[in-house]
C-alpha cells in the first residue's frame, strides 16, 4: 500500500533534476505517472527524449508511467500534456509544475528573447498545464485534486542577473494564491514551492558562491523533493492550500504570504510633513517585524 495509491500524477519537467525524484517517488507510493519532459538544454534550447529513461527507472522497479515531450510553454502543449494522462490512465487527480530554465542576465543586457524565453517556461507553462486540469476538475467535479507550482527564492527574495527567472517565480507564487482560490470550491490543494537543490541548474551557482557541493548527496541534491511532495499530494495534506513551503537541503520550512504589517489612517490628503513621519515609522515596523520573524524562523529538530 501506498500513499499515492489510485492516483494519476502529472510531473512536468520530469526528466532529470527535481522532478524526476518526485516522479520516482511518487510511483514508489503507487501513482500513476506521466513523466513530461521536452528534453532542454538549461537554457531551454533542444530537445530530447529523456523522459524515456525515467519511465524505465518506473517500470522496472514495478511502477506505472508514461512519457510525454512536450512543451509545457504553449497552451497546445499543456493539452497535451494532459490528454497523455486522459489517454494512458483515464483521469488525473495531481499536476506537479516542475518543467523550468534559466536565461540568466542582468536587465539592462537582457534581450527580448531571454525574457521571453523565461516568462513562456515558468509563468506561461504554469497556465498552460493548469488550464486543462482546472478545466477537467470543475467538468467533472472532483474533490480528490492537487496542483503543487514551483517558485524560488530569487523571485520570493530576489537574485542578482535574474529579473526574468525572479519576476517569472514571484507571478507563480500570485498565481498559486489566486489558483487556490479559485479551486476552493472542489477542496483542491495549491501549494507553491521554493526548493534549492544541487541540479544542473544551481550546482555551479552554488560552487562560486564558494560552497562544496556533492550533488550525489541526497541531503545535497533534488531526493529530499521527493518525499515531500508526494505528502503534499496526498490524502494526509487535505485541506492544506494556498501555502509557500521552502524545501532546501535538510531544512523544510514555511514562508509568509505577503501581509499588511503596521498602517497608519487619516480623514484626509497625505500631507509631505506626514509622510516625513509616517514612512520612516512604517518601515521602522517592518524591519522589527522582520527581527522577529528571524528569531521565530531558527531551524529546530522535530
Ligand atoms: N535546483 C534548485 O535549487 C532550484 C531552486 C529554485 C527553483 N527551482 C525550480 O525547480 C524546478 C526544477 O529545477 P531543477 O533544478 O530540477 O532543473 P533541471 O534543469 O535539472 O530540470 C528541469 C527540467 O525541465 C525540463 N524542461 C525545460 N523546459 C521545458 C519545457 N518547455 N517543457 C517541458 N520540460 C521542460 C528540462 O528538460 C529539465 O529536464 C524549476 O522550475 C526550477 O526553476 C530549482
């Protein structure tokens, strides 16, 4: 038995890094998995059949999978991205929006193509797998959904040379909140991770920030993704939604939503002498509650 048993999992980007130790995890539990992968480059050039490879991991270790190449960026791709799981198992109850790339620039070098080319993977791909399986959910009125979307810290955050990636991440975090909204009404969980992980797409960020990185290390690499999105999919996480979960390393954390932290009123026009005193004491607020956050947030054992 399994904690994923009966259920039909979609993983996008599943063919290496992140999603294909949630692919392979979530088969371990008895999902059924479409295991989509366009087979890119990291900067989302080429393609490949490396989906292939995970599925046989799979099978061979008794799970049930199938593979799927397309493109999570185009609205096509996202249909057929489900249709795969329509096709080979006949319904689909969670959707993992792994796929991602990196065009890395600081703006004032960033071409049109480089922004594009980030915005249609992260923030479009996002809608474009979503739609079809909002679409199915509401059609069919399933209570028994899940959607987990993947943001990062350079969005939530910020990271030098990436406005493209950043702005892509945090529009997937408004996404999700709105999304959960949204998907309330059929009990659906959306969640939003922020995960860190040695991949291909961090490892050399990670050496030239002077830090030794084993990505064969399962504490290092993309393993420790496995197990906690397939607790988030499952029945266990019902009723959780609309949450920021940051999963790197050994560390499992939750992240605050964005909240109004201290305000002053008044019955009319701002005046210039106001603001002199008021900004200043706003910002003052958030940065002792961001102290106090820091203080809260410390990593314990459980
Ligand atoms: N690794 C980290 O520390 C880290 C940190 C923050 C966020 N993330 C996010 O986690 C997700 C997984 O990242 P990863 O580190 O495993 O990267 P990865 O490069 O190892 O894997 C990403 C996979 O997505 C696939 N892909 C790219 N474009 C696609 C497309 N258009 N359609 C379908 N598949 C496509 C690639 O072929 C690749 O196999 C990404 O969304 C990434 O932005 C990762």
């Amino acid at each position: 038995m399994g904690v994923l048993d009966g259920r039909v999992a979609i993983v996008t980007g599943a063919g290496r890094g992140i999603g294909r130790e949630i692919a392979r995890y979530m088969a371990s539990e008895g999902a059924r998995v479409v295991v989509n992968d366009l087979g890119a480059n990291p900067d989302g050039t080429g393609t490949g059949r490396i989906a292939d490879d995970v599925v046989a991991e799979i099978r061979a270790t008794g799970g049930e999978a199938v593979a799927n190449y397309d493109t999570v960026a185009t609205l096509a791709g996202g249909r057929a991205i489900f249709e795969t799981a329509m096709d080979a198992f006949g319904e689909c109850n969670v959707l993992v929006n792994n796929a991602g790339i990196l065009r890395d620039r600081t703006l004032v070098n960033m071409t049109e193509a480089e922004w594009d080319a980030v915005m249609n993977v992260h923030l479009k791909g996002h809608f474009c797998c979503t739609q079809p399986f909002a679409q199915y959910i509401r059609a069919t009125s399933r209570y028994d959904c899940s959607i987990v979307n993947f943001s990062s810290t350079s969005g939530l955050f910020g990271n030098f040379g990436q406005t493209n990636y950043g702005a892509a991440k945090a529009g997937i975090a408004g996404f999700t909140r709105v999304l959960a909204l949204e998907l309330m009404k059929y009990q659906c969980g959306v969640n939003t991770i922020a995960p860190a992980a040695a991949t291909r797409l961090t490892i050399d960020l990670m050496r030239a920030s002077g830090r030794d990185v084993n990505p064969d290390d399962p504490l290092q690499g993309p393993q420790q993704l496995g197990p906690v999105i397939t607790w988030l999919v499952s029945e266990a996480a019902r009723g959780i939604t609309n949450q920021i979960f940051f999963v790197s390393g050994t560390l499992l954390g939750i992240m605050q939503q964005p909240k109004v932290v201290s305000q002053f009123v008044t019955d009319h026009l701002w005046t210039l002498d106001e603001l002199d005193r008021a900004i200043p004491r706003l910002v003052a607020a958030k940065k002792k509650h961001d102290t106090q956050v820091d203080r809260h947030a410390i990593a314990r054992t459980l």
